[in-house]
C-alpha cells in the first residue's frame, strides 16, 4: 500500500557527521511528502547531524556505542520506524538491528559499488582511492543493508565522471550533489511503493549534466 500526507513512511536516519544527507532528507521528506523523517540517531552527541534534525523539530536519540542493537532497536520501535537510513553513519550496525529491518534499511555509498566499497572505505578514503585507480568515472549508490558491509542489493545509482585535475576534495563534492538527489529519490519511490524498491536505471534525477555522454 502507497504511503501518502496523512499516513506517511516513519523514516529514521542515523548519521554520524555533517548530516547534509540528513539535510536533503529533512527537505523533501516533510509534509505533504508520503515520507517522514521521525527520528535522527547518532553515535556522536556533537554531530552537526543532531543540531539539524533539532532545528527541524525531529526527536533525537544519541547511543555512543550500539553494543549488541537491543537499545537502538528498541528506540527505532519506540518511534514506530518503517525505514531506516544510513547517511554517513561510521558505525556498525549490529545483527539484531540489521536483522529486525530486513528489507527496511538501506544506506549511501560515495562510489559505484561494489567497487570501492568494503570495510575501512568511507569519507576521503573512498575518493582517493577512485583516484589512484585511475577510473575514469564514479558516482554514489544507495542499497539494502544486509550483514556484509556494502553488499546487500543495490537499489539505485547515479554516475559522476571524475575530471582530469579533481582531488579527493573536489569529486567528493561532486558525488555528494548526486547524493542528496538519489537518497531523497528512492526514499519517496519506497514510500510511493508502500516498501523498498530499486529505482529504473534511466531515472532522471534532473541532473543530466553529471551524465557521462551517451555512446562514448
Ligand atoms: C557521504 O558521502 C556518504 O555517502 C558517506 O558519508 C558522507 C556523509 O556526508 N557515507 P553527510 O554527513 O551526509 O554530509
């Protein structure tokens, strides 16, 4: 069943930063959006990821360690939470956690997985190491979250070519952008769908310039 403005999707967000994804989320997921964004969780109680959801009148929940997740799961049913989203959450997530949103949690990436994804990939580490490979494109990816870090089935990806001259800074910002249109994007197909789904490989994200040419 589609979510909609009066029974919207309970969207939870844990971060562990900036929180800009969280930002784009707040931005798109309010009313009359079928989704809402009901609960910001982070394991750092500075996190600017916090202030934002403050500001923006969502609870907040700070759990420095997740331990064993029977805390975490509990908050996320306390606020009757339908989706989770990672946005740069630097955590693990545990098991049980992971276990009790099968199919309901996903995550972004800042590369095309599976390439550059894995344990120990995450921030600037991500970035430099597209560039010391020498590829020629990258992107951002939103998937399921499953037990194996960066793994679970790949919902929607959207290219960025990297320039000749970018630093890790640089393509960073560049894949960044995308993120805050992709992460938005399918957490309304999900809540338009009534459960998680894979976006088209042709959606148009309105961004057609990161686009690499066609035919080349
Ligand atoms: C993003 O690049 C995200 O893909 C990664 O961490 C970064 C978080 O940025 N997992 P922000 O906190 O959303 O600004």
């Amino acid at each position: 069943m589609p979510y909609t403005a009066e029974h919207p999707l309970r969207v939870a967000v844990l971060a562990s930063g900036e929180g800009s994804n969280l930002q784009a989320l707040l931005d798109s997921c309010r009313p009359p959006s079928p989704a809402l964004v009901v609960l910001v969780a982070s394991d750092r109680g500075e996190a600017k990821a916090l202030a934002r959801a403050r500001a923006a009148g969502v609870a907040t929940h700070c759990i420095a360690d997740p331990g064993d997740g029977a805390a975490l799961t509990g908050v996320l049913r306390e606020h009757a939470v339908e989706l989770v989203a990672l946005a740069g959450y630097l955590k693990l997530v545990p098991p049980e956690v992971v276990a009790a949103f099968a199919d309901r949690m996903i995550n972004i990436h800042p590369a095309l997985l599976p390439a550059f994804g894995g344990p120990g990939m995450y921030g600037g580490r991500v970035h430099r190491a597209v560039l010391a490979s020498g590829a020629t494109l990258s992107g951002a990816t939103v998937h399921l979250v499953n037990a194996q870090y960066d793994r679970g089935p790949i919902l929607a990806q959207w290219p960025v070519p990297v320039r000749p001259g970018d630093t890790a800074e640089s393509l960073a910002a560049r894949v960044l952008a995308v993120e805050h249109r992709l992460l938005p994007a399918v957490v309304l197909a999900a809540a338009e769908a009534g459960r998680v789904v894979p976006l088209p490989p042709a959606a148009d994200f309105g961004m057609p310039d990161l686009a690499p040419a066609r035919g080349t």
